[in-house]
C-alpha cells in the first residue's frame, strides 16, 4: 500500500482520496466516501474544528496577525514549514494532521453564498521566506489570487508606518446571520467573546488596524513587487 493510505490495523487515519476511491471500488454507494465527515472529528483536534465551525457560520471574517500569515491564507507547504519549526518539534504525522487541518479551514473560499473576508497582513512577515524561496513565491501568488476575489480584502501593513495599533498581537472577528458576533485577541480576549462591550473594542482596533495598512489596491501592487524582487 503507497504512503498515505491508511493500514488494516486502523492505526492510520484515512484521506479522503482514499475513501473515495475504496467507496467506487467496492461500490458502496457512496456510504464509504460519506465516513469523511466522521473521520474530520478525529482527525482535526477540537480547536481548530470549533474555530472552523465558527468559520463556516460566519457571514463576516475579520483577520490581523501581528508575526504570521494566517492560516486560512497559507499554502500546504507555508504552513508545513511554519508548523514544522515549531520548538519542541511535532512528530511528522502530527504535522501532517496539524497541516491537513488548516487546510480544511480553507473552504470557507468555497462557500456560496459567499462571507465577506477582510485581512491584514504584516510586510515584515511576507518578506521572510519561511520555507525557501519556492516555498515564499507560491505564498505570495497564492496571496494575489485570493486578494483579486470579490468577497475578499486584503491590506499590508506597512513597516514604515508610524502609527500602529496592532503591535500586541492577533484580533479575529466573526460575524453571523443572525446579527451575533464572536472576537478573541492576544491579550485580553484570548478566548472567544460575544460580550458587546468586548466586541466593541476588537471592532475599534481592528478598523483602526486597517485604516493604518495601505489600501487593497496598495496592497496587491507591493505583493507583485515583493515576487519581481525574488
């Protein structure tokens, strides 16, 4: 059996593909390919599937990392090197499994009708080339496609900004149907919060953030000029 396919003991999680493929194979009508969504429960931790969850419900997406790209921006091979630094390091399953689960996440560009999505990306942040070279070109042209979508905005903000009001770290804000909201930060709401008073402070600082970041337009102008630099 190829790498990647789960063995007969079970001790293996299974892809998708794979599923899939078994599902045609012993013609199934569909019932094997259909476990995928019981597998997702044991295959992404409880974290990112309740952050995930939240994500697919959204209306809105607010998004400002003060040291990374976020992760439902990041490439496969973006986020295996990010994971994949981390201090002490993961097993290279659980790096797989940590990668496949971001990944995931990433369908929220699927949905229709379609969220509306806004992030701001640090210009420190794209000009390191986590991963190499190769790795850092695909992150900025995968960057530019999802900046070019209609539902999406995406800001840099730059190094030389005087005024900053984002230097403490990340603000995430989702926003449903129904008119309720969610936000966390790094610091004081590090855990999700739907306290009005809450929120209101993480929509002033993140509309602030944003004022202070170059403009779309701007934005997708340095990120080319960031790739004809390379």
């Amino acid at each position: 059996m190829g790498p990647g396919y789960p063995t007969e003991s079970g001790k293996r999680i299974p892809r998708q593909d794979y599923l899939v493929m078994a599902d045609e194979i012993l013609d199934a009508g569909g019932l094997i390919a259909a476990a995928w969504a019981d597998v997702k429960k044991v295959r992404y931790p409880k974290k990112v599937r309740d952050l995930a969850r939240l994500e697919a419900q959204a209306v809105e997406v607010g998004v400002y990392v003060c040291n990374s790209i976020s992760g439902l921006l990041q490439t496969p091979d973006h986020a295996r090197a990010v994971i994949g630094a981390a201090q002490p390091p993961y097993a290279p399953d659980d790096v797989e499994r940590m990668v496949a689960a971001r990944m995931a996440r990433q369908s929220i560009f699927e949905r229709s009708p379609a969220p509306a999505l806004s992030f701001v990306l640090e210009e420190g942040v794209l000009r390191r080339p986590i991963g190499g070279t190769m790795v850092w070109r695909r992150q900025l042209e995968r960057l530019l496609e999802v900046g070019k979508l209609h539902n999406v905005v995406l800001q840099v903000m730059p190094m030389d900004c005087e005024t900053h009001s984002g230097l403490d770290g990340r603000i995430e804000l989702l926003k449903f149907p129904d008119g309720t909201a969610v936000g966390r930060a790094d610091g004081a709401f590090s855990r999700p919060t739907a306290e009005p008073k809450h929120l209101r402070v993480l929509e002033l600082k993140y509309g602030t953030i944003r004022a202070q970041a170059l403009s779309p337009r701007e934005s997708l102008s340095f990120i080319k000029k960031l790739l004809g630099e390379t």
